[in-house]
C-alpha cells in the first residue's frame, strides 16, 4: 500500500435482489493523495456512486455485499474498523458534498439548525466541548468562507428562502464544519444553470487549495474533470477501465470507453469532442 490519504484496492461489491445476485463492482482500485484534486467519471450506472457509498459507508446491506478488497484512509482499513470508529470519521475527517442541497436540507429547519446540529454532532464525535453561541459563530465562520455575504441571515432562513447556488453552497459549509481532510463531491451543482455552476466548481477548487484538503469528485462531466482535477479514474460497468493525469487523458486516450466519452462532448465550434483550444463544459 502507497502513503495516499486514501486508498481503495481491489474492491468488489455485488448487490441481491429478488434471488438474483449482480457484481456491480469489480476489483476496483484508486488512490487520493492528501492535498491533490481527482476525479472518478463515468456515466450513469457505471458505479462510481457505489464507490463512494462504498468508501463513506453508507450502502445498505442488505442488499449491498462487500465481497472483496480493502479500504484504507490514513493507513487505516475502513472495513475491518469498529464501526463506532468508522462512525467517527464519516462528517469529521471525510465529508460528502451531496448533489441535491433539496433533498439533503430538511425544509422545515432553519440553516442555523441544520448546520448547528450538525456541529453539534460532529463535536460530540470528535470529544471537544462547545457551546451553543460558540457554535453559531463558527457555523457563521464557515458561511462566509463559502462566499455567502450574510451568514447571519441565511442562518435564519429556509432552504426554500434560498437559491440554487446558495444551497449548494450551505452544503459545501456543512462538509467543511469539522475540517476535514478529505471532501468527496457527488455531482455538485449538476442541477444548476452552468454559470452557477461554475461558480459553485472554483468555490470547491479554491477551498481545497486554501486548506490543503484532498478533493475527490464524482462526476459525468468531462468538462468539469478538466476544470477541477489533476489526476483522472474513468469507470465503465463496475471496472476502472483507465486512470492517468488530466492532462495526459485528454490527449491520448488509450480505452476506446473513454474515446467515446470524450468524443461525446460538444465543442463550441460544432461537431464533438475536445479541441487543441480546450473543452467546452
């Protein structure tokens, strides 16, 4: 095993249902250095989010089986960890920025709440003692270092009462709370216009960067693995069919899996694929 932050070897998970049992994922390995930006891209059903799940712990089982492989973060095998431990380093260490703020904020909370409880929680985990003010102070320490101009306000308000964009941003806030050291990003800011996500895509690019954070992105989208990530894992049913530096894939792409997804993409000049000028998102 290598000095990564985390370390995923030959992982295989199969999933069973109705008396059928599938292998959805297949001796799967991938490492993230500490303070580096990767990403795992495939299209839908390719099993990158049963990666994730897989690394956060949070597949259900059943149906999910772990049957093969390991998962080290800090050294340490996440599987054969108590699961009191494993517990305490999911939204402390390692910290999930989910896809869909709507279906991750609780609408009839205020953000204040949320993310106070949240804290709460996360202090509770990591043995520190802090009280109620204290705590609203750091929640709205970490909505200005997200760029939102008013914490104060937003911490009153609704999920409803805020933007797309701003949502968005109160979960990048909630994951940064207990100063992690690895930030895995689900498909951020898919569900927003492409300006905001743009937006949304340089506030995690600079965050990471500030607090030297190792930033693991779930994606489909090329343009967005161009934009954001130094090094690249593509995923096709199950498998990792090829990994190698950002800028070395988009050059000479050796899987023709990862040829097609690259000649998928449009070009601003017309036809697809990415030019010598760059990608079009």
């Amino acid at each position: 095993m290598n000095d990564a932050l985390l370390s995923v070897r030959n992982l295989s998970v199969s999933f069973s249902t109705y008396g059928q049992t599938a292998e959805v994922l297949k001796d799967v390995s991938l490492d993230v250095p500490a303070r580096s930006q990767i990403a795992l891209v495939g299209e839908s059903g390719s099993g990158k989010t049963v990666t994730m799940k897989a690394i956060m712990g949070l597949l259900h089982h059943p149906p999910a089986t772990i049957t093969g492989g390991q998962i080290f973060y800090d050294g340490r095998d996440l599987l054969t960890m108590p699961a009191r431990e494993r517990l305490k380093l999911r939204g402390t260490a390692m910290s999930m920025v989910f896809q869909d703020p709507m279906s991750s904020l609780n609408p009839v909370f205020t953000i204040g709440d949320q993310m106070g409880t949240i804290l709460k929680y996360a202090d509770r985990r990591l043995g520190r003692s802090r009280g109620k003010v204290e705590r609203m102070a750091r929640v709205h320490e970490v909505l200005g270092q997200v760029r939102m101009r008013d914490p104060e306000r937003v911490t009153r308000s609704y999920p409803i009462m805020l933007s797309g964009g701003m949502r968005q941003r109160v979960l990048i806030a909630m994951a940064l709370l207990s100063e992690p050291k690895l930030l895995i990003a689900d498909e951020p800011g898919t569900a927003l216009d492409v300006t905001t996500q743009a937006q949304i895509l340089k506030l995690l690019k600079d965050l990471v960067e500030e607090r030297g954070l190792a930033l693991m992105m779930i994606t489909h989208n090329l343009g967005v693995v161009r934009e954001t990530s130094s090094y690249v894992y593509v995923m096709n049913k199950g498998v990792v069919v090829e990994h190698r530096p950002t800028a070395e894939l988009f050059a000479s792409p050796a899987d023709p899996y990862t040829k097609a997804l690259i000649g998928a993409v449009p070009r601003l000049t017309g036809g697809s694929g990415f030019g010598r000028a760059g990608a079009a998102a």
